[in-house]
C-alpha cells in the first residue's frame, strides 16, 4: 500500500528510483489507496525519464487503478505528449477503457483546464496512430470527438483527420 516515505520518486529522481528497484524490484508494483502505482504517478506528473526508468526497472506498462485508469490515461488526461508517445511506443494500450468507458482519447479531448497547452499535440499523437478506434463511447454514451466538440476548441482535429482514421488498406 502507499507510503509516501516509500516512494522516493514522487520526487522523479532517476538515480533514486534505479537505486529503490534495485533494492527492492516489487517496490515499483505498489499503489496507493486508490491503485495507482509510480508509473502512473511519473506519467501524470510529466516525468519522461523517470516513466523510462520505471520501465526499464521492469514496470508493467499498462497496470490499472482501481477505476480501471491506465499510465496512458493518466499522461493524456493532464496533457503530457511526450510521456504519452514513449508508452505508446514501448506497449502502452492505445484503446484501453477505464471503468467508466474512457479512452486515453477521450481524456485527451476533454480539454477543461486551460494550463494544459500540450493538449493539441496529445490529440494530435493520439488521432495519428494506425490503430486507434475514435468511436469507441464512454459510460456516458460519448465518443471522444463528441466530448472534444462540447469541451474543446481542438475539435477541428477529429475533422483534419476524420477521412483517414480507420481507413482499411487498399489490396
């Protein structure tokens, strides 16, 4: 269970978090109370390095929380693109839904906090890759172009796209 005594890298030091896994390597499995683990930690915070360390350690890279929230959920819900692309490209599930339905699309669509500048580009990564399923709906009924469409001026992005997304290959 967390501690945070236990958890050196909330302050995303690479050469602690090598030093804490090499000691103890199930260290980086534990979670808090509402199951979320360093990964998701380092990924919502932004922490490239520390999120490659974690990894490198041997890190799940799709471990859920008790909601059902992956690390990729959480790097697109606060608009972290580089840390999303470096999931993605070391197994991250694109289409993974929490229990509510939500995609890392529908996260990243839902630009409600006007800090998050990176939002754009999250959106961008995420509509780019080959297997993405944009209508998949949340609990809610929503796809994510729907929540982009009712949250975001980044809307316009599920359109430039619209044609290509989803498109099977000619044979």
């Amino acid at each position: 269970m967390f501690n945070e005594d236990h958890w050196p890298w909330l302050k995303f030091q690479v050469s602690t978090i090598r030093r804490v896994v090499t000691a103890d390597p199930l260290v980086m499995h534990s979670c808090d109370e509402d199951g979320y683990t360093p990964l998701h930690r380092a990924a919502y915070s932004g922490h490239v390095d520390a999120v490659s360390a974690l990894i490198a350690a041997g890190s799940k890279v799709n471990p859920r929380t008790h909601d059902g929230w992956t690390p990729l959920h959480s790097a697109c819900r606060w608009s972290r693109v580089k840390v999303a692309s470096f999931l993605l490209k070391h197994g991250a599930e694109l289409n993974a839904q929490t229990n509510g339905g939500l995609t890392a699309l529908h996260l990243a669509a839902s630009d409600t906090t006007p800090l998050m500048t990176d939002s754009p580009n999250t959106l961008e990564l995420l509509l780019s890759q080959l297997h993405l399923r944009p209508e998949l709906r949340s609990g809610s009924g929503e796809t994510a172009r729907e929540i982009s469409q009712r949250t975001s001026p980044h809307h316009v992005l599920f359109e430039m796209v619209e044609d290509c997304v989803n498109v099977a290959p000619l044979s």
